[in-house]
C-alpha cells in the first residue's frame, strides 16, 4: 500500500473539506493505493452522526465522492467532476465503533467519462454503504491548463 502525495497542499484558496490537511472543520483524510483501488480510513464521531451513534447518510456520501475523486485523480492522471452518483445504504455505520474504510476503483472509462465503484466498510470488514459514480474527466491538456501537476505516491 503506497501513500498519495496531496497535489494541492500548498496551492492557495485550497480548502477541501475532505482532504485538505489545514480546514479547521475538515477531515484530513489521506489517501492510499493499493491495487487497483484507492482507500482512506477515517474515524468518526458523535460530531457526525444523524440518529444517535449513526453516521449522517450526507457523510457517507461525501466520503465516497471524495475516494472516487481521487481514483481520477491518480489512477487517470487528471481531474474531474463528479456527474452523477448513486448511493446505497445497506448497513447503519456506527459513529462509536471505530474507523473505516472508504474505498474505490475504475469500472471502466469511455473517452472523457469514468465509471467508479465505491464502498464503506466498518470495523469489521463488512460493507455498509455502496456507490457507483459517474466523473466527467478533463482532458489531460485541459488539466494541465488548470495546473494540475500529475499524482504521485510518495
């Protein structure tokens, strides 16, 4: 499993509430590589929940937008958008029981469009939470114009 370099670190305005490593409120998630998937891990709290010691649905789905965001931004060489995004919740995820895992891999992609699959899974290994996403990808010129520098492992 290789650790991501964060691209972005540095870059003014640079705020993610997901991974930026100095948002007050954020998450400062860290991401990994590992196969043909890429992964965080994160540990939640009561700050986080919906129903008592239950991880808001909101949450879920932002960490899952953020693992598939990195999943182009790695394993593509590039950025993107998110287009479309289809959760499903099969499983509570507890806001008391430790970390978990957020995890994504390519399905396929056609030209610019990029097709994700991604997963949470609790403490246990089980998956709660599934979601496949759709990213529109910009053009390895376009990225380049925007200063997108290439994603490196460390």
């Amino acid at each position: 499993m290789n650790k991501i370099k964060n691209l972005w670190t540095g870059t003014p305005g640079y705020n993610c509430i997901a991974c930026s490593p100095n948002n007050p409120i954020g998450f400062h998630l860290d991401f990994y590589e590992e196969g043909d998937y890429i992964l965080t891990r994160w540990d939640p709290t009561q700050n986080h929940q919906s129903w008592i010691n239950t991880l808001h649905g909101g949450v879920q789905s932002l960490l899952i937008d953020e693992v598939a965001g990195w999943v182009v931004t790695r394993k593509l060489q590039t950025t993107g958008v998110t287009s479309k995004m289809e959760i499903k919740y099969i499983k509570p995820v507890k806001t008391n029981e430790g970390e978990i895992l957020v995890r994504a891999k390519l399905n396929k992609q056609m030209r610019n469009i990029a097709y994700i699959d991604a997963e949470l899974l609790n403490k246990e290994g089980e998956v709660c939470t599934q979601g496949t996403l759709i990213y529109f990808c910009a053009s390895p010129e376009m990225a380049a114009k925007e200063g997108f520098p290439g994603c490196e492992i460390e």
